[in-house]
C-alpha cells in the first residue's frame, strides 16, 4: 500500500506504514518506522530507532535519526520520535539521544521545521513549534509548544523556552525564557511579551492583561526574580499561573529576566 521508488533503499526489519510515498535515493535504515501517509520527498536519510508519525512529510537531503554530534557518545541505544503531520524541510538534521540525557530525543505534533534547522540530542520540541531557517537547538533543550524561534538563532544547551515565546532572528539564548516571553538581540534579551502570538491563538483580553501586569511585576517588584514570581502565584489567571509554574520548575539554567 506504499508507494516506493525503484531507487530508494529500505533495510529488512523497516516498517513503511499505508499510503507511504518513499521518493528517489532515500535510504531508510533496519530499524525506523514510518506512520501511515509519511512521505520522503527524495535523498533523504532516516535511520537508528526513529519512528516518524503519521502524514508527515520530509524534503530532500534531510538527516533524521542520526548519532548525536556529542563526543561522550559511546554507540549506545538511543531513540527519536518524531509526532505527526510536521513538515521537516531540506538539510534538517535531527539526531537521536544519549544515554546520560535519557536516551530519547522527541519532536511533537504539527511543527514546521524550516531549511537547515538542527535539533540535537535529547531535546523535546513540543507541538506546534517553527524553527526558521537554520535555527540549532543544542543538546537537552525544552521547547513548549507554539514557541517559534527565528532565523539564525543559536539556543544553549540545558535552556528551556516555555510555550507561546517568540525568539527573533539573529539571536543566542543562553538562558530559560519564561512562557509567552519576547526574546531578541545578538545576545538574547527579554524584551517583552508575545502578543501577536497570544492574539492570533484567540486569548482572551483579560488573560493578555494579566500576563502584562505579571510581566511588570517580575520586571519592577521587590526580591529576587523568583520571588516576585512566587509573589505571582494565587493570581486569577491560568496564564500567570503557568508562567510561575515555568520558572519555579526544575532548570540547569539562570532566566532571561525583564529589565525594569
């Protein structure tokens, strides 16, 4: 129910699920599966435990499912899981994870990664994310979902980006990003608040109000920045809430914080 091309290699023990469309010289390794209606386009190379899902299509000379590019690697058993219906487009290199970062790197649902995007070893991309053209998500990375990170951007190993932020092209984050954060500059600053991200996912003017008076309380209040957040967490809103919930999480890394 496939529909293969002569010249594409699929390795005994692959699993090509109904509706497939497998393009000239691709090359899918022993141990991959594709979900029903996957398609690679042509010259693309998925290979080690990477099951992709359903409906998702990949371009031409995209590389899933590769050994980490970390020297600590050791050959070890390590996985990718890649969800549904995304667009990987050409020259995305997505590798699998290692041993001492839990051994599983995961893209979620209906994400578009754009030309020459990289996602390293045991990074969580969650649904909905756009990676624009050449952005590189370091090792151990946490993406939440309907982040968007821009062209040329360069994000630090450990960092985690919470859900709804935007990052602007051209820039290095080497620190967490609070939830619906608005980062830019060479070196990442928190700017502001994704606004036409929240407004184009229908929130509601209430929530929007209260995640800007949050902002400006992290920004201008007393205390650390975790104690203003704490100071933040018997609010009304599920949205600053969640916010406070980010940044009192579990991190190997400082906060890019607001500058009052």
């Amino acid at each position: 129910m496939a529909a293969i091309h002569p010249s594409a290699v699929i390795e005994e023990g692959a699993r090509i699920g109904e509706g497939c469309r497998v393009g000239p010289f691709c090359h899918v390794g022993p141990e991959v599966v594709l979900g029903d209606g996957v398609e690679l386009k042509s010259h693309v190379v998925v290979t080690g435990d990477t099951e992709i899902g359903a409906e998702t299509v990949v371009f031409p000379f995209a590389v899933i499912g590769e050994i980490p590019q970390d020297l600590k690697f050791g050959g070890e058993r390590t996985r990718l899981r890649i969800g549904a219906r995304n667009r990987i487009r050409e020259h995305v290199t997505i590798n699998t994870g290692t041993q001492g970062g839990g051994g599983e790197t995961r893209v979620g649902d209906d994400c578009l990664l754009m030309a020459g995007c990289h996602v390293a070893h045991d990074v969580t991309v969650g649904d909905r994310v756009i990676l624009v053209n050449h952005a590189s998500v370091a090792g151990h990375c946490q993406i939440g979902d309907d982040v968007i990170v821009g062209g040329l951007c360069g994000i630090h190993q450990f960092v985690r980006i919470g859900r709804g932020a935007i990052i602007g092209a051209v820039t290095m984050v080497t620190n967490d990003v609070i939830p619906f954060g608005l980062v830019q500059g060479p070196r990442g600053r928190l700017d502001g608040l994704n606004l036409v991200g929240l407004k184009r996912r229908g929130t509601e003017r209430a929530e929007i109000s209260a995640l800007r008076a949050a902002f400006r309380a992290l920004a201008e209040g007393d205390g650390t920045f975790h104690q203003r957040a704490a100071d933040l967490s018997e609010s009304d809103s599920a949205l600053v809430r969640e916010l406070v919930a980010f940044v009192s999480g579990d991190s190997d890394r400082q906060f890019l914080t607001p500058q009052g």
